[in-house]
C-alpha cells in the first residue's frame, strides 16, 4: 500500500499529539461526556460510474459542537451527508447518527434531525407556509394538531412570516434558501445538517443565517455545517474537518487547525529592501518583499525573538510603520496540509 | 487574515476549555426517540391526495376529461339522423338517443381505451419521479416520510385520481345526456327494463370497475416512475406502455398472450348492464389488474427501498 503525502499528513498529526478531536478521542471509550451526534467508520461511497466520492472517511461529531465539514466543491460533502441522512447507501464503512446506524435507522432518528441538503427544493404552486405543511406531514413523529402553530413559528425564525402566503416560484433564491431551513426548523432538533446553508444569499442574509446558527447552537443542537467558505467556518464553528477529493484530511477544534498554519511575521516598511536584508541575518526564512511590506517565516514559533527582530531593524535604520504576527488562517492551514490551493476542484 | 499582536500558541489547555465550552444536551431542545402517531403516519397520505389535486395539470387532465362526453353528446345530437342503428360506432352510441343515461356508458367507453389511461399515465408516471426531478424527494425522505410509505401514500393518490377521472367523465356524461336527451327507465342489453333509480345505482357501480380497472396501470407507472430522475420520461413511458399493449391487443396473432395483457378485459364493464348482471368478465379483469398491482407494486417497492437518492 502507498501512502500518499496527505495521510502521512494526518499520521504525523496524530503522533504529535496536537490533535485532540476525531480518531483519537473516538478511539479510548470515553467514561464521561455526552456521546458523539455522528459517527463514521471508513465510510466510502463508489458511484455506479466508478467515481469515488467519499474515500474512507472517520469522522466524530461531538454533541453540541457546531461542526464545520470544510472542502472545496467536489471534495464529497454533499455526498457524506447524503449519507448520513440514509439518501444513498455507502459502498463500505458505516454511518452512526444519534447512535443508530444509517441508512438502516432512518425512522428514528431523523425526526430528530433537520437537514439542508445540497439547496432548498420546494413546490412551486404551493404558498411558502404550504410548503411546510407538505414537509411537516410527511414526518409521522409530527403532531398534525400543533402543525399550524410549528410551521407559524419556523417562518417567523427565519423571517418569512410576511411572504408566507406568496407562492414558492415567486420566491427569491435567499427566500427559498430561508424557506429550506424553515422546514428543518418545524421540530426541535439534536441534529441540524446544513449543506452549505448561506449559497446564493448576500451578505447581510449569510450573517442573519450565521447569528440563526449560533443561536440554535446556544439552544443545545449540534450543528453539522458543510461549506467551502473558510471564513464561515471560522466564523461560526468550534470544530471542522477538512475534506479534499473525498479524504479527511484533518479534523479538531477550529482554534487547533488555524495554529497548525504557522504564523507570519509582517513588517510593513517603505525601506522593505533594507528590512529584507535584516531579517534575513536574523534567521528569518520564506522572506516575501512586496511594496511596503515584507513577511517571512520567523525562525523559531512564538513571540520570543520578535523584540529582537524588531530592534535589529529600527537599528538597521529601517522605518518600521507596523511589526506583527499574522494569525495563521483555515486557508493557510488548508494549504499547510494539502499542498494545494483551496479552490482545486477534487 | 487578521492583524494580531501575538503569535499564535494554542495550548492543550486551552483546547480542553474549547471542547467543554460546548453547550451541553441539557440545553432546552429534547433529546430522544419521538413516537408516531395514527394521525401522524395518516397525515402524509392526506396529504399526498391534497398536493395532486392541487397541481394545475390535475385539473386540466380532469377539465378535459370532463369535456369529452360533452364533445360525444354534441356529436351524437347533430348526427342523430345518421346514427340510427349504426352497428359500427363505439358502443352504446346507438342508444344515446333513446336514453340520455346511455352516454354515460358510451362516454366510459371511449375514454377508457385511450384518454383514461393517459391521464393516468401521466399522473402515476410522475408521482415519484417528477418528486426527484424538483429534488421534493429528499426532502420528504429526511422528513422522514420512509420509502413504503410514500409509495403507498403516492398509490393511493393515483387512486384517487382514477376515481375522479372516472367520475369526470360519468358526471359530464350524465349532465350532456340529461341536458340533450330524454332521461328515464331505461332498456337494458339484455331487453329487461329499469327505472332511472336502478340505472343510476348501475352507472355508479360500472364507474367504479372502470376505476378500478386502472389499478394495474397505476402499479406500472408507479414502477417507471421509480426508475427515472425525470418526471417527463415517466409519463411519456406509462402513456407509451399503454399504447403499446392496445396495439398488441389489436393482433390475432397474439392471441395467446392478450388474456394476459392489462387493458384486455377494460370492456367488460358493459356486462353489468344486463340482468342479471354478468361477472364472469368483470373478476377476470379485477384479478388480472390485481396481479399487475402485485408483480409490479413489488418492483416499485424494491426498486425504491433499495436506490440511491442523489437528484
Ligand atoms: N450521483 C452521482 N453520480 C456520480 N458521481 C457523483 C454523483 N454525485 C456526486 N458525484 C461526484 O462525487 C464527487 C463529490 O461530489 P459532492 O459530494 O457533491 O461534492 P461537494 O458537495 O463537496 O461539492 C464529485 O466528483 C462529483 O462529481
Ligand atoms: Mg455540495
């Protein structure tokens, strides 16, 4: 068996030790804490035309955490929840939900999740509010004589009241994305899946579909939020995992994941030639000079020789407008661990 | 990126408060299995029946349904002269004129042939493929509506709808035929007579065999619609089935397998209008729908308990 450079990635990662989520805590059966809300174990999904979607994939989801399933288009997202919701069956590997297995369990344990999958779909003759009531019907758990008032209050949550008798067709795509969620929202749910929730809104809709998520989150639901957007994944997630053409390529706390991409030291300078020089006395490597700006991989990680760099240059006679760390990003660890731009297409 | 003062150092730690600043089950959402309820798993079938009638095409189909025994009593009124005794138009034609009640029978007649079936076609072909065309089946399926019992719930829909198109075409029927022509006791094949009560409790009872008669196509269609992704292809497969199997009907060379084809005994209908009434025709053809709805029903159930939704 070959390894490729990306488990190799993820081995050296768990070695360390700097990885407390997925496998490892998945691995010791944990005496206290509530269990995981999703669980797979070499989960993998072969198409009938030979596409290999999903490759093997061991994912955790802690209960209560909102849980950013991050990769570009492509990667096998959509396909994993597919799955995870019992839509299709997977070539190998199981999924566990609330702790029942899928697809065989899907009776009881998805009135207790709501989804979002791959975009809203509604009925375009029906008004807004029939579309919930369609929805709501079909789950045998709903009580149809709290129907009216559950679907009353889902609209109200994602602001729809005022357009819920408007037929669907004449929806707005942000409306119908809104509808969509509405109807994952007819019942409180342990579980919300969201597959990429915020596509096709603007910014203030993605913000007010954001401050939803966390206030759902705040309510006791585990939130399960695929995206390909790296910024909304660390805006609103406290864990993530990232896929790339269909492997996990890590998963952890949001906080653990940025700190595996290694900060940048920055010096923005009109003398950036002259700061180059210096840094690079000072055992700074990867130096970047840019106009009035350079940035370069400090020698040692932490904030211990900074000063020192900082006085090296004000004595070099550099003219030093501002000195910092950038703070590693998702992306940067992205790249870190893949070694490919996030927008590579799986 | 963001400009931060330090350098990042995550601490195991601070790791450990991260995990445990997650909100605990205790929050206000319940957690557990949630029961069904009778009028919980009903809800969806009511549903179901309420969605078809509610779509545009349903009433159109139903619209012209409805229109066709007005357009026969129209024709039979203006032709009146020519009609008489005419051995060679659709049956029951020939009384039409006589008793108004006749183009009831002869409206069924013409309509079950061809115009029935389509509509029928069109309905069961895109019950669950035209759901995964609009991408409503997964949305239904993590509801969740559970495979059998939407295929139920979308069969008996069809049902319903034979019945309402049945009934579409008998009402108009009856309404033409009062409106154009005399009513009354009325002369059964056979030569006994009835009164207008005993011919009304007949029509409803041949409406519905005819009804029922459509079962076997449904259970088709709802098996095509299983197969595809596209609502189009469904209909136009069930309504070419149908035309396919009148067609072989047609062959005396294929005698041997047209006591076994759907639409062989739909005509049977008409030996309930003798006295007594005649039934021999009339089980064969129930049966024969009910094994189609056995053989086919089952295709559809494993077919679709066992695919990959990814529309
Ligand atoms: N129904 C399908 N049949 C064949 N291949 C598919 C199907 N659905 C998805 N794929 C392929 O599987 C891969 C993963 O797709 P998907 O899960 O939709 O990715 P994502 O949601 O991350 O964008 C892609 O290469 C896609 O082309
Ligand atoms: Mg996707």
């Amino acid at each position: 068996m070959t390894q490729s450079p990306l488990v190799e990635s993820i081995e050296s990662a768990e070695t360390e030790g700097t990885l407390t989520g997925g496998r490892a805590a998945a691995a010791d059966p944990a005496p206290v804490g509530p269990p995981s809300v999703i669980r797979t174990q070499g989960l993998t999904k072969r198409f009938a035309g030979g596409q290999l979607a999903v490759d093997g994939l061991d994912l955790t989801v802690p209960r209560g955490s909102v849980f950013g399933f991050l990769g570009p288009n492509g990667s096998g997202k959509t396909t994993t929840i597919r799955m995870l919701m019992g839509l299709i069956a997977p070539t190998s590997g199981v999924a566990t939900v609330l702790g029942a297995s899928m697809p065989q369990s899907v009776g009881s344990v998805l009135p207790r999740v709501g989804a979002l999958i791959e975009g809203p779909a509604l009925y375009g003759f029906l008004s807004g509010r029939d579309n919930l009531v369609r929805y709501d019907s079909a789950d045998p758990t709903a009580d149809p004589r709290t129907r009216a008032r559950r679907v009353g209050e889902a609209l109200d949550r994602v602001g729809l009241t005022a357009a819920a008798g408007k037929k669907a067709r004449a929806y707005s795509l942000g409306m119908k994305q809104r509808l969509g969620l509405a109807a994952a929202l007819l019942q409180p749910r342990e579980l919300l899946v969201l597959d990429e929730p915020t596509n096709g809104l603007d910014p203030q809709g993605m913000r007010e579909i954001r401050a939803l998520i966390r206030e759902l989150a705040g309510e006791g639901t585990t939130v399960f939020l695929s995206s390909h957007l790296l910024d909304e994944i660390e805006q609103v997630c406290t864990h993530a995992a990232v896929m790339s053409k269909g492997r996990l390529v890590v998963q952890g706390t949001v906080p653990e994941l940025a700190a595996r991409a290694q900060g940048r030291l920055v010096v923005r300078t009109p003398d950036a030639a002259r700061a180059a020089e210096v840094l690079a006395a000072a055992g700074v490597s990867d130096i970047r000079v840019a106009e009035g700006r350079v940035d370069g991989e400090p020698a040692t990680a932490g904030d211990e020789p900074l000063p020192g760099l900082c006085a090296a240059l004000v004595e070099a006679g550099v003219r030093v407008r501002a000195f910092g760390v950038e703070r590693g990003t998702l992306e940067d660890a992205f790249v870190a661990l893949t070694g490919e731009g996030f927008d590579v297409a799986g | 990126m963001s400009q931060v003062e330090v350098a990042p150092t995550v601490s195991p730690a601070s790791m450990a408060s991260m995990a445990s600043m997650a909100p605990t089950v205790s929050g206000r959402v319940p957690a557990g299995v949630r029961p069904q309820t009778a009028a919980g798993f009903l809800a969806l079938f009511r549903s179901e029946i309420t969605l078809t009638f509610r779509r545009t095409r349903t009433i159109a189909l139903l619209g012209l349904l409805a229109a066709l025994p007005v357009l026969l009593g129209v024709v039979v009124k203006i032709e009146t002269g020519d009609m008489h005794g005419g051995a060679n138009g659709p049956a029951f034609i020939a009384q039409v004129t006589q008793n108004g009640l006749f183009l009831v029978f002869a409206a069924l007649a013409v309509a079950l042939p061809v115009f029935l079936p389509m509509t029928v076609g069109v309905v069961a072909g895109d019950s669950i493929a035209g759901e995964a065309a609009t991408g409503t089946l997964r949305y239904l399926l993590v509801a969740p509506a559970g495979r059998t019992r939407l295929l139920a719930a979308k069969f008996l829909a069809a049902m319903v709808f034979c019945w309402a198109a049945t009934l579409a075409v008998a009402l108009s029927a009856l309404a033409t035929g009062a409106a154009l022509f005399p009513m009354g006791s009325m002369t059964l094949l056979s030569g006994d007579t009835v009164g207008l009560g005993g011919a009304l409790l007949r029509a409803v009872l041949i409406a519905g065999v005819v009804a029922l008669s459509l079962a076997g196509l449904v259970a088709i269609g709802l098996f095509v619609s299983t197969l595809t992704g596209s609502g189009i292809a469904a209909m136009a497969t069930t309504v070419g089935l149908v035309i396919l199997v009148q067609i072989l009907d047609s062959f005396p060379q294929l005698h041997a397998i047209q006591p076994w084809l759907f639409t062989h005994q739909w005509l049977t209908f008409g030996d309930l209008l003798r006295a007594p009434m005649y039934w021999t025709g009339i089980l064969q053809n129930l049966g024969l729908q009910a094994l189609y709805l056995a053989v086919f029903g089952s295709a559809a159930w494993a077919r679709f308990t066992s695919r990959d939704v990814t529309a």
